[in-house]
C-alpha cells in the first residue's frame, strides 16, 4: 500500500506501488543480465529495509521550486500532457511536498518553507536542496543583499525545523545545472553538521541515504580484507571521510582521494588535515605510488566508475591482494570488472544492496582478489536471515 503524500503525475519513483518481491526480482534480472561476463548463478538476498521501512528514507533532496498560488511549490520537473516543444512554457513543476519517500524532518523543513519564503519579486528561488539539517536555496541571482539575508533567518524559524545551518548558491545560469561552484554563502549557522555514526556533512557533501546498508557493506569490506593493525589502504573517491574512518578503527593506514571539496574538508575536519588528496584519482596516481605499496584498495566512485587508466593502474602498479568496489551503475562496474578481471582479479563475491527502494536503482558490492579464477556466486552464499534482521 503507498501512504498518503504521494502524486501519481511524479515520474520519481519507477516502482512505486510494487511489492518488495517484485522489485527485488525485477533488479536481480537486471544485475543477472549486466553481470552474466561472470558465473552468477543468482542473485539472491538484496540487501535492504522491509516492506514498512520503504517509506520516509530519504533525508537528502533536491527539488525545483515554483511560485504557485502565493506560494513555493517543490518537486519535479515534467513536460505538460499536450506538449511537444522542449521551451520553459511547456513543463511544470509536481508539487511534491509530502512524497511519501522523504523523511519526516525534510517533509516538514518543505511544509514550512514553501509558505514563509518571500515571493519571486524578492527571492529568484529555482531549487531547494536539504542535506540532513543543512538548508540550501539556489538563486538566479548574482547577489543577495543583507536585507533579504535578514528576511530569510527571521521568516524561517530555523532552530525551530531542526536546521543547523542555511546557505545560498548564487548561480545566475541555472538550469537543469543546479550548484555553481564558486556560488556558495553561507548565510546562518555551521557549515558542517554531525553524520551518523561520528563523520561530518556540509550542503553539497556525498552521502548514503541509508546509513544502515552503508555500515553493512563496510563491514562486509572489513571482514573480505581481514584488517588488521599494520594493513594499508587506499581509498578512491573517499568522499567525506567514513570509510576511512572504518579502516582506521581496524587498525590499518589509509590514504584517500576525493574529487570535492567540501567532502575533503569535512574529512579533515573527522581525520586530520592530510588524510585525502584532493583531485582525480587519475591526477593523484603519483603521490598514491610515493605513499607505498598498499595491501587493498577500497573504491566507491560516481555513476561514471573509476576514470580511464585507473583499473589498470590498481592491477598492474599497486597490486593490492583484494579489491572492494561498492557502484552505483551496474553497466560502469561491468566494464571496470572486466579491465581487472584480465589483469588477474577473480570476482569472489557480489553483493546487491537497495539503497534506493521504490525505485528500479540498486547499488552493488563486488569483491576481487589477485591470482584467482572468478568464484560462482550461489545461492548459499548469503544469509538467509538477510531480511529478517532488515540488512
């Protein structure tokens, strides 16, 4: 059964109103058809949260704002029934304000500031991103005067939402760009907020949206590696710093790499200064082989995988003895899969984990070590328990 909220014109969520079976199987059929370069027999047990915990997840969103009736709207682009030109005239926004998919502090941060929010001859709002309890609002503007910063924290009653730290993104040019990236003023409170599990956040950091699932695949890459005091990693695209604080907790060395700044600089704030490089993995590949040899190598990167030359660099120049790749994109793991694979990686293990339910995403967790064949992935090689304790 969907709860109430939720808008049957929304384009979000492509399994909406499927049961959990249904879904799983229709991702496990996907994952069997981009993996079959392997010998999967099945893909069994994804990872997730119950039927009644599918709901109310999702505590980062990014939602296109419209004046409507003396009033934000907030939600979804999507071209009018009719339409058949790609102009501004012919879409509208879906007023997704209560989806049954955000959690209930975002639902509330939305309710409130779709009213208290001056109108567009003040405020030129485009987007509305909420990160946890950072409050973000992106401007078609060049500026914003102190007068309307002052309208802002008075009209938003933001201690009151839970919020702990406001911020504009200045981006004349939005479009279906949201961020840009030197737009960014903080207008109230901290610039970094407190994650589950000890790291930090700011409004534009990375983070699993299921903390749950996220600290079940570390564990899962813990126990594969078998770390220990003296083991050391390297970490590709790090974002703010979680991971390597799972590594270091175990006792191994570790050096991270991250593309954005803002995740380098909440990592520094939980690590230390020092403990990711800032830039592309394929920029910082000299100062990786000037840290020394490193025993894993544990990489989570973006929808587009690791960058070209950079499979072939972890095979042939760092050599790790095991390999933990957590992907987004099932099509991107399979192509870097296969460039590790001929340089002497054996897949040993392949993990499904949902952290996107009601929709057809699935993230994947694959294990390699160095000198062996491919492992068949069997039906006995997860636990049975898997859903009945929620994982």
């Amino acid at each position: 059964m969907i709860p109430n909220g939720c808008v049957v014109r929304c384009p979000a969520c492509s399994h909406r109103g499927w049961s959990v079976d249904k879904s799983e199987s229709t991702k496990k059929e996907w994952l069997q058809q981009v993996l079959r370069q392997w010998p999967i027999e099945s893909v069994r047990g994804i990872r997730g949260d119950t039927e009644d915990r599918r709901w109310y997840y999702r505590n980062k969103v990014c939602l296109r704002a419209e004046w409507k009736s003396g009033e934000w709207a907030f939600g979804v682009r999507r071209r009018k029934e009719g339409a058949r030109s790609h102009h501004a005239r012919d879409y509208e926004v879906i007023d997704i304000r209560s989806c049954p998919v955000h959690s209930h502090e975002v639902k509330k941060v939305l309710e409130h500031i779709s009213r208290a929010l001056p109108g567009p001859d003040l405020l030129p709002l485009c987007f509305v991103a909420i990160s946890g309890k950072q409050l973000t609002l992106v401007l078609k503007a060049a500026d914003i005067s102190e007068a309307t910063k002052k309208i802002l924290i008075d009209r938003l009653r933001l201690v009151e939402l839970g919020l702990e730290g406001l911020h504009v993104n200045l981006n004349p040019s939005t479009g279906n760009r949201v961020f840009s990236s030197g737009g960014w003023r903080q207008i109230w409170g901290v610039p970094f907020s407190r994650a589950v599990g000890g790291g930090m956040y700011g409004p534009n950091s990375f983070q699993q949206l299921i903390p749950a699932l996220y600290e079940d695949a570390l564990r899962e890459c813990v126990e594969f590696f078998g770390v220990a005091a003296g083991h050391r990693i390297l970490d590709l695209c790090s974002g703010t710093g979680a991971s390597i604080r799972r590594w270091r907790g175990a006792g191994a060395e570790t050096l991270g790499v991250e593309l954005g700044g803002e995740s380098v600089r909440c990592a520094d704030e939980i690590l230390g200064e020092g403990s990711v490089l800032r830039g592309r993995v394929s920029e910082r590949l000299p100062q990786l082989e000037a840290w020394g040899p490193a025993d894993f190598v544990f990489a989570n990167p973006p929808r587009l995988g690791l960058e070209e030359g950079v499979p072939i660099w972890i095979a042939e120049v760092a050599k790790p003895q095991k390999i933990a790749y957590l992907s987004c994109s099932a099509g991107t793991l399979a192509r870097d899969l296969s460039l590790l694979s001929n340089s002497g990686y054996g897949v040993r293990r392949i993990i499904p984990y949902d952290f996107f339910p009601q929709t057809h995403h699935i993230e994947v967790l694959a294990l390699l070590e160095r000198g062996g064949r491919d492992s068949i992935f069997r039906s006995s090689d997860l636990r049975s328990s898997d859903r009945d304790h929620g994982r």
